[in-house]
C-alpha cells in the first residue's frame, strides 16, 4: 500500500511538472502594443510571451507574410534595439517592433 501510494505521488509531481513546463501556471497579461514613429523607423513596443519570434509578432501584426525580407526585418529591429539580438528575445521583456504599412 505504502508503495502504490509513493508512486501516486510521484505521478502527480510529474503530471504537476509536465503542466508547468507546456502551459505554465501564471497566468501572463499580453502588455498592450504602442505605436511610435520615429525619423526613420516606425516601431510598436510589444511584450515577448512564450513562443514569440521577431517573425512571428510581426506576421501576427500584418495578419499573414512580412512586408520585408527577413535581413531587412532583423536590420530594422537591430536599429531599434541597439545591444540585442533578434535571434535571442527574453519572454516578458519589452522591445521595439519595426512597424510596416499594410500595403
């Protein structure tokens, strides 16, 4: 008894652990978009949450394909965010987001 009970146990820190990793367990709030136009680059301030790529936030901006290569979309963030690199985005960090003209 004293071992099926230990392994219910451990099941359930598993099952715990599982959820944790795949759906989390605080709740995030998606900060809200600003938009900013600057001399040369339009951006929008956006919060990285799990799964965000520089591709993906911008494709979910233009519901659908990027208006710009993917050089062109990673020299823009770069120009916006001096000292980051867009293949490395932290999940609730704040960067600027080059904004394009829907078109």
């Amino acid at each position: 008894m004293k071992k099926v009970f230990i392994f219910l146990v451990c099941l359930a820190i598993c099952a715990i652990a599982y959820h944790d990793i795949t759906e989390g367990t605080i709740h995030t709030i998606r900060a809200e978009k600003t938009f900013k136009p600057t001399k040369e680059l339009p951006y929008r301030e956006v919060m990285i949450q799990r799964g965000d790529t520089l591709l993906s936030i911008v494709e979910r901006e233009m519901n659908g394909k990027s208006p710009v290569s993917i050089d062109q979309l990673i020299a823009d963030f770069q120009k916006l965010n001096p000292h980051v690199n867009a293949h490395s985005l932290q999940i609730g960090k704040t960067y600027r987001i080059p904004y394009y003209e829907q078109k």
